[in-house]
C-alpha cells in the first residue's frame, strides 16, 4: 500500500458500539500515521492507534464545524502527499451520507492512492438495537434511507419518481424533523404512521422516542432528545414493544467514568459495557517499556529511597535489577509503593515498602523520576512508573468531562481521585457531589477526605464481583 504519496484510507467506524467494528477498521488504525476522526466515530477507536500517529479532530455540530470540509480535504491531502498513511474514520458507514465521493474525489485529483473500507451503517444498526427490525414480512418489504437535510442541489425528493418504501430511515433529522415529516404525509403517508427517533444508538446513553408522522416533533420536543439521531419511519416501529432488547441490560442508560492511572481502566470500561452503560476511561495511559541503563539502575540504587507505582513496575525494574548483574540486597533501605498491589509482588521477594501518596499528575510523565521527598524534605527519591498519559488524547477527554452528565465515577486509587478532581478544576467545571465507586478501602478513605462522599451502591457491588472474579482468574 505504501508509495511516495502515501496512502488513504476512508473507514467506516461503524454505529457506536465497539463490537459493531470491523477487524479491518481495527487494522487499518493500527497502521495510520494520521487519523482524521469526526464526532460520531467512537473516541475509544484511537486507542488501536501505535504510539506516534497523530489524531486531527474533524467533529461536527449541526450548528458549527471544528473543520470546514475544504479544511478536511485539505489535510487529507497535505499528509497523503508527505508520505503518510492517513485514515479518515468516519461514523457508521463512509459511503451513506459520510461524504467519502467528495473526499475520494479530491484525493483522486491528486493521484493518490485510496481505499474505501466499509462499516455497519447507522440506520440498520440504531433500529436492530431500538427493538425494530428495518424489514419484516408482516410489515415491511423494502427499506429506504434519506438524509434528514439536503444540499441545495438536491433541495426536495420526487415523490412520483421514487418508491418510498414500507420503512423509510433519516439521517440527521432531528432539526428538520417536522419538515420531513410533513413531506412525507404529503408523500401519500398516512398521519398515524409509528415514527421512532433514536438518540445516540448502539451506546449506553441510547434513547428513543416513539410517535407518529404528526406527533413526533412535539414528542422529541418534550423529551428533548437531539443530534446524534436516528429516524425511522413505518410500521415496523410497533414491533418495538415486542422486540426491545437493549434496554433491559442491567446497567443500561448508566453514565460510569472510570478514573485510572493504571492499565485496568478499560477492562472495567469494557466490563460495564457489555452490561448496558456508557463507559468511558481517563485519563488515556500509555504502558512503555521500563528500559533500563546500567549507569541509570546505579543512580537509582543509590538514592535514598524508591516507590513503586503499581506491581508491574516492581516486577519490571527487578527485571532489569538482574539484568543488569544487580541484586535486591543493593536496593535502598526504604522502599514505597502506591498501590496495594505493589506491596505484595514487593513482599514475595521478600521486600517491604510503606505507602505512600505520590500525585502521578506530574510524576508520570517520566518512566522514571527523581523528585523531593514525599514529607516535604529534598532527600533524593526515584519514583518507578512504566505508565504515561498520553496527551494526544486531551481533547477527546476534556470533551467527555464537559459534554456528559456522568452519573457514577469510578476510582482505582488514591491518585486518580486528586486526578479528577484537578481535571475539573482546571477546566473551570464546578465540582458536583457525583457518586462514585472504588477499589480498595484505602480508595474509598482517601475520597471521602477529599470531599467524594456519596457511593453508588449498585455500582460498588458490580466492581466487587468484578474484582473477584479477575482474582480467581
């Protein structure tokens, strides 16, 4: 795929839920040197990405644009021809309204190389998981899509030249939502046709509102659900009563995020989603490699004391200890560890640490890092922390902290509690008494010092039964 000019790859993220993705999506993000992603593909995507590729926010609103689609072309281009491989992710499927014969078209011009790579388009997928199938022998033989707004070219549809189908689904609808609908009466459809509207479908935070032709503006009105949605007209929206099934997960429409400076944070992300919430994991870690020189490992051992993040650090820096021709008996006489977990690799080689609150908000930036000491003296502590933040993920994350109303945070330790906290506040968002979950009772101390008080009961009970069964494991 590689040549002088780069390549292009136009990829279909699919509906939303990150099972509805395709094995080649996931490959072709793999490979990107730049991803150009919009507001509807899934953020959690970017996370298949290698370490150095660059991520281009492209986000769309119905009411203003992060970039104009000149801009979008533009860059597609400029990167393509600089030798990268560029992935322009775009929600549900790139050829159904994803303007990808625009994009493919400018990029053609250039003699560029490109690929168009499919996706689970949004109407069939936000219907399937609304309880509705798009087709049904009893109610619907065919199945029409149109974009809820239109470009001035193509400014009204032809109801004498086109078959409007038994199931009609619209695409960015919600603003012309009564418009729409009072073409389609005009169409020959009757009134009291059901219309479902399906707000952000396929994800935790899913809502649907049920109508009809004439109805349905003042339903979504009253219930105030927006863009991103769905619309789909016809008869086979009764079948809903019958066939809903995504609701009735257990922890479905429940907004959970999780606050975790280690790796765990999204195994408990994936955990709560496939039981029905919208999960999502800050800040954005990178697990690198602990490498260490023979000179490095010297300067350490030498210091006057040594934390240990988490049990993978422990087990990483012992690695290199031997490595390197290096024993236990020449570490520092004290030992500190941030996580419990810590202290027991620590304990099965038969060393012991005391705990301590080291604030990773600074300390992780390095994989390791000599910092003054934790009681406020200057005594030369190395801090061992194979975790990053990974800052090209900051403005997906300062985006879910202001754009959701989180229901439940989750805290894995003591640090990822000043984390959020520190986040909120400098992004100017008041503080709100959210309940939140934990692991460990240290956890739970250490947030309600803070001020974090109220716990989610049904929550807390879940992480507990998902914490025993990873031990077990």
């Amino acid at each position: 795929m590689g040549t002088k000019n780069g390549y292009v790859s136009f990829v279909g993220a699919g509906p939303g839920d990150m099972g509805l993705v395709t094995q080649k999506c996931l490959d072709r993000l793999n490979k990107a040197d730049v991803i150009l992603y919009d507001r509807l593909a899934n953020p959690r995507l970017l996370r298949h990405a290698k370490d150095t590729c660059e991520f281009i926010y492209c986000g769309k609103l119905p009411d203003r644009h992060t970039l104009r689609q000149e801009k979008i072309n533009e860059q597609i281009i400029y990167h393509a021809l600089s030798g990268k491989y560029v992935v322009r992710l775009k929600g549900g499927d790139p050829s159904i309204f994803g303007r990808v014969g625009e994009e493919a078209e400018a990029v053609s011009n250039y003699n560029i190389p490109f690929e168009i790579v499919p996706g689970v388009t949004s109407s069939v997928a936000a219907a399937a998981y609304a309880g509705i199938p798009v087709t049904h022998r009893d109610y619907s033989n065919c199945f029409t899509i149109r974009t809820g707004h239109r470009s001035d070219k193509n400014c009204m549809y032809d109801a004498k030249s086109e078959n409007l189908g038994d199931t009609i689904a619209y695409y960015m609808g919600v603003k012309n939502i009564e418009v729409n609908c009072r073409q389609l009466m005009d169409e020959g459809k009757d009134p009291d046709t059901p219309v479902a509207v399906i707000e952000w479908a396929t994800l935790g935070k899913q809502r649907v509102a049920v109508a009809t032709l004439k109805t349905i503006s003042d339903t979504i009105a009253k219930e105030g659900i927006k863009n991103p949605a769905m619309t789909i007209v016809g008869d086979v929206v009764k079948l809903r009563s019958k066939l809903s099934w995504f609701e009735k997960q257990e922890f479905f429409n429940k907004k959970v995020l999780i606050v975790d400076d280690t790796s765990t944070g999204q195994e408990i992300e994936a955990y709560f989603s496939n039981k029905g919430a919208e999960a999502y994991t800050i800040p954005t870690i990178l697990k690198k490699e602990l490498v260490l020189s023979k000179e490095k490992i010297e300067e350490i051992i030498s210091s006057e004391q040594l934390v240990f993040s988490t049990a993978e650090t422990v087990t990483s820096f012992l690695q290199q200890l031997v490595k390197n021709d290096y024993t236990t008996w020449e570490l520092p006489r004290k030992l500190g560890f941030v996580e419990e977990c810590a202290s027991t690799v620590l304990s099965q080689v038969g060393l012991k640490g005391r705990k301590e609150i080291e604030s990773k908000s600074s300390a992780s930036i390095l994989q390791t890092k000599p910092v003054g000491s934790i009681s406020g003296g200057t005594s030369n502590i190395y801090y061992i922390h194979e975790l990053v933040q990974d800052n090209r993920f900051t403005e997906v994350n300062e985006r879910m902290l202001r754009e959701e109303d989180w229901n439940t945070v989750i805290f894995t330790t003591e640090t990822s509690v000043d984390f959020y906290l520190n986040e909120r506040k400098r992004l100017g968002l008041e503080y709100q008494s959210t309940p939140f979950a934990y692991i460990g009772e240290s956890v739970k101390e250490y947030a309600n010092a803070r001020g974090v008080l109220s716990i989610d009961q049904s929550i807390q009970s879940e992480l507990c039964n998902y914490c025993i069964r990873c031990e077990k494991e």
